[in-house]
C-alpha cells in the first residue's frame, strides 16, 4: 500500500478536503459519556419463526439508544474493520470516525483493516490503522486504504476461518462496512461467534450507491448522495450539449443493479426528457415493445415540435423489470449455472441449442432480441452462472429497437425528423469519488456509532444515524437488530437469511413529484444542471442532501416544496 505515495500526490481539493474536520451529532461531541440504553425488542416484519430458528442468539434483540452517563469506566478495545462489496464515497470516513471514536474512549485503543475486503479476514491479512494512515484519507473517496472484495463467508469452513482470525487477533468487535448481502454476512458471523463463545461483537455499516438498503430504520446508504450528484452533474452536461447540437438524443444508462433509485434521483435532479423506472414497469407489466413504443412516440411529438434531441435515464436492471426479458433470464440462469452441462453446449453451439430447452415464450423474447444482446446474456456470467445485467447493453438495445420502429413510422409517413442516438453508461464514474458533504459527515458519524456499539459489547447491529433531513446536530442515533431487517427466501433448494432490497415505492413523495411533472419534460424543455459538488459556501449548496430523502422520514416535506427543491 503506497500511502504515502497517495498524499503527497494529492490535488488542492483533495488535501482542503482532508485538512475539513466533518460535522456530527450533537450527542456524538460526547461520545466518552455515552452509555447503552436497550428500549423495545425488536422483531422482523415477516418470518419471525424461520429467523428465530436461524439466529436462536441474537434474534429478537432490542432497540440501542444512548444516554449521557459520567464517569463512565473506560479501556482499550482491538477492533477489526472491513470494507465489503462495491465501493461507495465516505468509506475512508467511516474508518476514520471509527477510529477517532476508539481514540477517545482510550490511547491505547486499536483499529486494524481487512485488506481486500472479506478474504482479508479468512487469510488474516490486516493493516494496523494509525493517525498517519488514516489521516491521508479523510474525506477522501474510493476504498483505496483497505481495498474490497465480493468473497461471501457462509461455507462452516469460512465460518471457522473467520472465528479463528477474531480469537488470534483478540478483537472486541468486527466492523462490517457493506451492501444487503455483507450485512446479512455481518448478521450470520455476529450469531457463529456468539454460538462459539467469541468476544468478538460483529456491527454493520449500510453501504451502497444502489440506494436499495433502505426501509424504516435506514433512511439512505452511505455513497448514494455522492453518486448522484456526480451522474447529475454529467446528465447535466449531457442536457446542455443536446440544447447546444440540437440533433443528438442521449440514452443514459445509470447504475442501479434491483432498483431504480438513482434514475428518480437523477431525474429529480436534471429534469430530462424520459425517465423509465423499472418497478413502475413491471407494475403496468409493460413490455419490450411498449417501450419502444413510448419513447418513439416522444421522439415524434418532439420531432413535431422542432425538437430533434433528448435525453432519457435507463436503470441499469430495468431489463428484468419487464416480463418477456425477466422471465427469459430466468430460465437462462437455470440452464447456464455452473454445475449445468448444457452450459458448455451453449457457448460452443450459440442461440439454436436454445429451441429445445426454453419456453415457447421466452425463446420469442429472446429470438426478438438483437445478436448483440443475445451473445452478452449467453457468454456474460457471474461466478454463480447467472447472467450479468451490467454487462447487458439496455441503451444500445433500446436505440436499436426505437431506431427500427422510427424507420418503419417513416416509411408511412407517421414520422419525418431525424433520430441521432449515443449511448452512455454512468457507473464507476460515482463509486469512488470525492464524498459530498453530506456523505462526509454522515459516514464519520456512522463509524463512531459502530466504535460505541462496540464498547458496549452488542452484537449483530447495524450502526444508524436518523432524522437526516435535519441540520447535522440534530441527527438522531441508535443500534437497530440486523435480523429485523431480514426474511427469508429460498435459495439454491434452501432456506436462506437475506436483507430484502428496497425497491423505489410507486407511491412515495418522490414519484409523485416525478409522475406529476415528467410528461410536460417530454415535450417542453426543463432541463435542469445542477453542476460539480461543493464543498464550501452557501450551506443550502453544498450540505444538500438527496431530493428523494425528503420523504423519507417523519418530517418529510410535501411535494410541492420537493419541486421548488
């Protein structure tokens, strides 16, 4: 790791950023005096037997509020931190307010970091955090000091691997920074330790730019914010160039992998012209063709109207929102799994070795499909043989599709403009940047919740900071049972523990905000630039917080004041 090498090549901003000290919870500027304080158990919405069943130690476990105690009696902890999953800005930050946390509860306090994520811990590969290792990276973005990775430990022998590194390196706790499945992870490791006898206390962090962990105790994953306001900003740019060329229609593809929340964030943001959203497709059960046929009916009322350019948002699952091409993926994840023979008939025979193994109706959808997509959803897998959404080009197959209907209206004379498609896709540009505010202050709050659910020796709780649509000081914090936040599903012939990930709510304020104005973005130009994140200034600027947070909570704005926003 070449630290060193990383300070002394930082820019400007970089280094006025490490140099800003993040705000925090007025409660946290007290976190010596913190004490525990366990309310209500807490119980999970849906299978309460089978979670029970599977966590008989740490299912059922109360809320964790803090109270203000002197004198409280202190000593050094050795603490374990992880980065787990994709990278979200504000991670160093939660290493950094973990850190400091433990500083303050005593000197002699210890962080050490898994290196490339989960792995780290079964091989107890670590890196002792100190000021001069953390302080290069405060407020910085990427996941750089630590490194991540996808490894999942579920196997017993992973298990006992793990419980193994939490007694030779006689850690307090492990601190889980992740997505859905790395704190369902973090929940299964919190109950094998207990079971064993560890000491070791085992917290989540919510980790995602997805946006999808989210429900009535996570009001917003770390990094989301940050991502968004990078991709808005670049729509942005994208929206002043179609003004500018005035022939150009932008197909934006936005990451997202089960939900569509950046793309309503985004739209919010930069009004353009269309915006799909898968749950609202699959809701109307629209289909491949009707897509195409909305967005070449607006390329036709705008082409009317003079207007030969647009940009529209593309969740990145929308394909399997809509239910040809959903139920096709499906079946093809069946038949190409790892530990399938056909799959290698596939690969070496092509589409025809398809005809006797899918339905009638998916081999339709999928002999519909341009020989592009086709090869990307047979030769494109995962390490458990399912297809690769990512990879799955949704903007060039809609440009396609919407070019082929466009030349057939032409020819009756149901359209004479001109389409000019480009294709993009926004992903890794808004998993490692610099974090906004927002996300800066936010994270190093999460980190030190986590240090102090640790010193008080809970396990198998996710680190929360509420009410963050309130001024910084007036955020709220507690410990929330990671099993409530769970159900179960079956997986591979069995059972499994999984967080559910939350999809965008057709209901929710931010829809409705989104639903009321979109159709008159169509036709009429609203076109929105939010420009780069800030960092000083006007706090309404550069503290801004996501326009779908809004209502997330109980202080929720309505939506005309949403829109204003």
């Amino acid at each position: 790791m070449l630290h060193s090498s990383f300070e002394q090549n930082q820019s400007p901003i970089q280094k006025l950023r490490r140099e800003t000290t993040p705000k925090i919870p007025s409660i946290l500027k007290h976190i010596q005096s913190l004490q525990a304080h366990p309310k209500d158990k807490m119980h999970a919405n849906t299978h309460q037997d089978e979670l029970q069943r599977l966590f008989p130690l740490t299912y059922g476990q109360s809320l964790i509020e803090f109270d203000e105690v002197s004198n409280l009696p202190t000593k050094p902890l050795k603490v374990g931190v992880v980065l787990s999953g994709g990278q979200a800005p504000g991670g160093h930050n939660v290493i950094a307010g973990l850190y400091d946390a433990l500083q303050a509860f005593h000197e002699d306090s210890q962080l050490f970091g898994f290196l490339n994520g989960p792995a780290g811990i079964l091989k107890n590969q670590t890196l002792l955090i100190e000021e001069s290792t953390i302080d290069p990276y405060r407020n910085q973005g990427g996941f750089d000091l630590l490194g991540s990775g996808r490894t999942k430990i579920e196997t017993e022998e992973q298990l006992r691997e793990s419980l193994k590194t939490m007694n030779a390196l006689d850690l307090d706790g492990l601190v889980v920074v992740g997505g859905d499945d790395s704190n369902t992870n973090a929940a299964v490791l919190a109950e094998t330790f207990k079971k064993a006898g560890c000491k070791t206390v085992v917290i989540g962090v919510p980790k995602t730019i997805d946006g999808d962990l989210k429900n009535e105790h996570v009001e917003v994953s770390f990094g989301f914010d940050t991502a968004c306001k990078i991709y808005s900003e670049m729509i942005g740019n994208l929206e002043k160039d179609a003004l500018s060329s005035k022939k150009y229609y932008h197909f934006v593809k936005l990451m997202g992998r089960s939900a569509s929340h950046i793309a309503l964030e985004c739209a919010l943001q930069t009004h353009p012209n269309m915006t799909l959203i898968g749950e609202e497709l699959a809701h109307n059960k629209s289909t491949l063709k009707d897509i195409t046929k909305q967005i070449a009916d607006m390329v036709c009322a705008r082409s009317a109207k003079g207007l030969e350019y647009g940009v529209i948002l593309i969740p990145e699952g929308l394909i399997e929102f809509i239910p040809e091409i959903g139920q096709l993926l499906k079946e093809l994840n069946m038949l190409l799994a790892p530990e399938k023979p056909y799959q290698m008939h596939v690969t070496t025979q092509g589409a025809k070795a398809l005809n006797a193994h899918l339905s009638a109706k998916s081999l339709n959808a999928f002999e519909t499909l341009p020989e592009l997509i086709k090869n990307q959803m047979l030769l494109d897998r995962d390490p458990h043989g399912n297809v690769q959404v990512a990879m799955i080009a949704t903007e060039t197959l809609l440009m396609m599709l919407v070019k082929k209907e466009l030349e057939q209206r032409a020819v009756s004379g149901q359209f004479s403009g001109s389409f000019n498609p480009v294709s993009h896709y926004f992903g890794y540009e808004g998993r490692a940047g610099l974090p906004s505010l927002f996300d800066s202050n936010y994270c190093y709050s999460l980190g030190a919740v986590a240090a102090l659910l640790v010193k008080n020796q809970v396990t198998g709780y996710m680190s929360i900071v509420k009410k963050l649509n309130l001024p910084v000081e007036d955020w709220q914090i507690c410990g929330i049972p990671l099993t409530t936040m769970m159900n179960v599903e079956m997986r591979h012939g069995k059972l499994k523990p999984v967080i559910k990930k939350a999809l965008v709510e057709l209901d929710s304020s931010s829809f409705k905000v989104f639903e009321q104005q979109r159709s008159e973005w169509q036709v009429v130009d609203h076109y929105r630039s939010p420009g780069p994140m800030q960092f000083t200034g006007d706090p309404a600027i550069s503290e801004s917080i996501p326009l779908s947070l809004m209502e997330t909570t109980s202080y929720a704005i309505v939506p005309e004041q949403l829109v204003k926003a």
